[in-house]
C-alpha cells in the first residue's frame, strides 16, 4: 500500500466541537493513528516563547518548525501527551493564552508551510485520524471521509469550560465564550488555510448530540462510504 492510499479521516471543526475526544476515540476503535495538529501550533508557540521567538519574527518562527522537537506519547486516558524535548508539556500547551498564540502564528503561510510534511508523515499503516482546521483541505486532500463538525459557540463555551475544570484549571463561561468567538474570527478569517469545509466533507452539527453519538454516526459514514465494516483492524 502506498502512503496515499492508506485510509484517512479528517475531523476539521472550530475550537471546543469535540473533535479531539471525537478523534482519539475514533482512532482508537478502529486501532489507527491519531494526529491532533492543533497541538503541534501549540507547542510551537509554547517553544517560541521558551526561545524567547517574536510571534512576528517568520523567518525564526519557520526554522523552529522545520526542528521542532516535539513527539505525541500515547496515554492510557483521553489525552494523549505532548512532549516537547523531553518534558511534558501536556497542560501548558492546552491553556487559552498559549492557544491564543497558537492561533497568531497558524495565520503565517509560511509556518503552516513548514509544518506540512511533518502532519503529512503521521499518516502510517494501518490508518490515520487527523484533526485539525485544515485537514481535509490542505494536509490530506485525498482523504477517505472528511467531517467537518459545528456546535454552537455557547454549547463549545460550555464544554471547554468544563475539560479545563476538570483539569483543575479555574475557568469563567463569560471570558471562555468571548475566547471562542474571537478564535472562529480569526481563524475563518486568515488567508492562510482558513477554516472552511472541505467542499466534499460532511457537515455535522453536535449541539445536541453526545461523543457516543458523534462517534457512532462518523463510523457509520465511514461504513457507507467505503463499504468497510466500521471496527477495528
Ligand atoms: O485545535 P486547537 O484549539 O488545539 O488549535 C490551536 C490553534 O491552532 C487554533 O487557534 C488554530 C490553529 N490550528 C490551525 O490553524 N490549523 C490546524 N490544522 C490546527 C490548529
């Protein structure tokens, strides 16, 4: 099998839709590997910062890329662990100050330029969840099902305000919802890789569904799409 025919789905989606529970359990139940690309912005701000990088400063910002010192350890829970020259990082790259720089420097064509080929590498035998904004459009064009999922900006509050809870992290609706509201501008707005549909991805809204729910329907149109059993290797 050659690397573009091995399967792929793409969860692409606003901040706080789910789509990284959605997208390591799916990864999980069908025994493929998971990307979470949005992690790979964080931790690149979160060096930056330790390298004391301008968020403005391109030409810096790529080199970094291009060397990123970062690697995903797989965690028996729902998160999988972000390592960054070998020390966890795991909570300092999900908290909202680190995502708001995240979410700068994803704007600049050419740091998401020089992140391409190392998204593209995860995708390995014997399949590949991706999540991210961009996955069905740029990263893997080919993919084999393309979901793009939507929630209302409260019920994406709601829900983000309670991963960071219980994660310990004090966190109020009012300021989440705002964070929110800011990011979908700023990153359906950029000219780099906006966040938009794919034009062949199916549109799910999860507002009032539960991760079984979303999960259930993905394996299902995977199932239809491919006339493959929806379970595991
Ligand atoms: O999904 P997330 O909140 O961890 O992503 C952090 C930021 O990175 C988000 O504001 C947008 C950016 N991002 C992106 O531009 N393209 C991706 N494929 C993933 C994330």
């Amino acid at each position: 099998m050659t690397e573009s025919s091995l399967p792929v789905i793409t969860l692409d989606g606003p901040g706080g839709v789910g789509k990284g529970t959605v997208g390591q359990r799916l990864a999980q139940r069908l025994g493929w590997h998971y990307l979470d690309s949005g992690a790979i912005y964080r931790a690149l701000a979160w060096g930056a910062e330790k390298a004391d990088i301008d968020l403005s400063d391109t030409q810096a910002l790529v080199s970094l890329a291009k060397k990123l010192p970062l690697r995903f350890a797989p965690d028996p829970g729902d998160v999988c662990r972000v390592i960054y020259q070998d020390t966890d990082v795991t909570g300092q790259v999900r908290t909202e100050s680190c995502g708001r720089s995240a979410s700068r420097i994803a704007a600049i064509p050419e740091v998401r330029a020089a992140l391409l080929d190392r998204q593209r590498a995860f995708r390995q035998p014997p399949g590949l969840v991706a999540d991210g904004r961009d996955m069905g459009t740029t990263v893997f064009p080919d993919a084999n099902l393309k979901v793009f999922l939507l929630a209302d900006p409260r019920v994406r509050a709601e829900r983000r305000v309670r991963q960071l809870n219980d994660k310990g992290i004090n966190a109020i609706m009012a300021d989440v919802l705002q964070e929110i509201r800011k990011r979908d501008e700023q990153d359906a707005t950029r000219r780099a890789s906006p966040l938009l549909p794919a034009e062949d991805a199916i549109e799910l809204d999860t507002t009032s569904l539960s991760i079984d729910e979303v999960l259930n329907r993905i394996l299902e149109l995977y199932r239809k799409k491919t006339d493959r059993p929806a379970s595991g290797r």
